[in-house]
C-alpha cells in the first residue's frame, strides 16, 4: 500500500507539473497570436487608408481627364466646322 501511495503522489505531481507546463505554453500561444492578429490588424489599417487616398487621387484624375476630353471634343468640332468651310470655299 506504501507504494501505491509513492505511485500515487507522483502521478499527482508529474499531472500538476504538466499541467502547469502546459498552462504556460498555451498561454503564450494565446499572447503570440493576439499580437499577430493586432499587426494585422493595424497592417490592414494602413492599406486601407493608402487605398482610399489613391481612390480619391484617381477620382480626381479621372475627372480631370474628362474634363479634357470634353475639351479636346468641343475643339475637335470646330476644327471640322473650318475644314468643311474651307473646303465648300475652295471647290468654288
């Protein structure tokens, strides 16, 4: 019975021991992925903010662009409007 009870008290401390061991280990598993998570976080962050200045960048480029094609159209129509003068003045 004696050594039942050894068996016994070393079983229990080679459970508390791992148990312990494994509390630990766990818990930094657990500090490491919040950390990795709180990077993604913060990293998507950046992105999303460097994407919607480029949005708002593009936006205003593009509105430029059209601007100058609305231009570039009008100047194209008066353009044709002379070569068709001058052509009716020429045939004459």
């Amino acid at each position: 019975m004696n050594s039942d009870n050894i068996y016994t008290v070393l079983m229990t401390a080679i459970t508390v021991l791992g148990s312990a061991a494994a509390f630990r280990f766990y818990e930094k598993k657990s500090m490491r992925k919040e950390r990795d998570e709180e990077f993604i976080r913060h990293d998507c962050k950046d992105r999303i903010s460097k994407l919607e200045a480029l949005l708002a960048e593009s936006s205003k480029e593009k509105d430029e662009l059209r601007s100058l094609v609305l231009k570039l159209t009008e100047q194209v129509a008066e353009l044709r409007t002379k070569v068709e003068f001058f052509e009716k003045n020429t045939k004459k």
